[in-house]
C-alpha cells in the first residue's frame, strides 16, 4: 500500500523568497470527503490522479497515478468540486531533504505552506529558519478544505 507521511508549516515570507518561477499547479477534487480526497492535479506539463485515505498522525494511504493532460483538463473543468486550488510550487533542499513551498493565488492567496515528506512519523526535521509554526495537524491547512473554507475566509 502507498503511504504518505508528511509534516506542514507555515512559511515566514520575510525570511523566504521563491529561487525561480516555480511549477504551476491547477488542481481540483472529485471527492473531498476526510475519509477519503480523490483529487485531479495538472502540475506544469503532467497531470496525476491521487487517492488519498484519512490522515491518522501525519500518515494516510495515498496512491497517485499519471494520466494525461486532457483528461485532467477535462475532469477539472466538468466534473470537480469548484473552486480549484491555483498555486506554485517551489522546491528547497534543507537538511538533506527536500521541501515543497506552496505558494497560493486567488481565493487563498497570501497562504504559503511548506511540506515535508518523511519515511517515519518520528523521522527528525532540521527546519528552515523561514519554517515557522506546524500545522500538520490542522486539517484547515488541506487543500482539500482550503475549497470549501478558502483562507481569504478565514478570521
């Protein structure tokens, strides 16, 4: 079974800045339900199916899959719950890891989460200094949720 276990946090835009344009994201939701997100992603020139089960700790089952573009295109268009999360994605290496800095546009724009995917929930972290509060556990921060409660929202 595949596993995604991964620790967010919110970014300190004082402390960082984007290294490059970054990966366009488009991304939308089939079923956003927390026990399971089927979402639809065109990341730049790829699209992927992910499947993903409810988050236990900072581990759920995930299972992704590349389909092409016009399809994601299509199901994004007609068949996903809207609106759509519009991001770019930049990637850091810290720590000997590799960090995923998610920058968001339109409704949850001024949102900025950096992920970690680790190989065990008690793996140690070595944060950035622009890493500065986990929110791992706060399930607003989902993208899942950040359609139905997008952080323009948010009090």
């Amino acid at each position: 079974m595949g596993k995604e276990i991964e620790r967010k946090y919110l970014v300190n835009l004082a402390a960082w800045k984007p290294k490059d344009a970054g990966i366009h994201f488009k991304q939308g939701y089939l079923n956003s339900q927390k026990e399971r997100v089927v979402r639809v992603r065109i990341e730049g020139d790829r699209a992927k199916l992910t499947i993903k089960g409810m988050t236990t700790g900072v581990t759920r089952a995930e299972f992704e899959y590349d389909i092409p573009v016009c399809d994601a295109s299509e199901l994004l268009d007609n068949l996903c719950e809207q609106p759509l999360i519009d991001k770019h994605r930049h990637k850091e290496m810290h720590g000997g890891k590799t960090w995923e800095i998610d920058v968001f546009h339109g409704l949850n724009q001024g949102l900025v989460v950096a992920e970690i995917e680790l190989q065990t929930e008690d793996e140690t972290v070595e944060l950035p200094d622009w890493a500065v509060m986990e929110v791992s556990s706060d399930p607003r921060y989902y993208n899942s949720s950040l359609l139905k409660q997008p952080f323009s929202t948010w009090k």
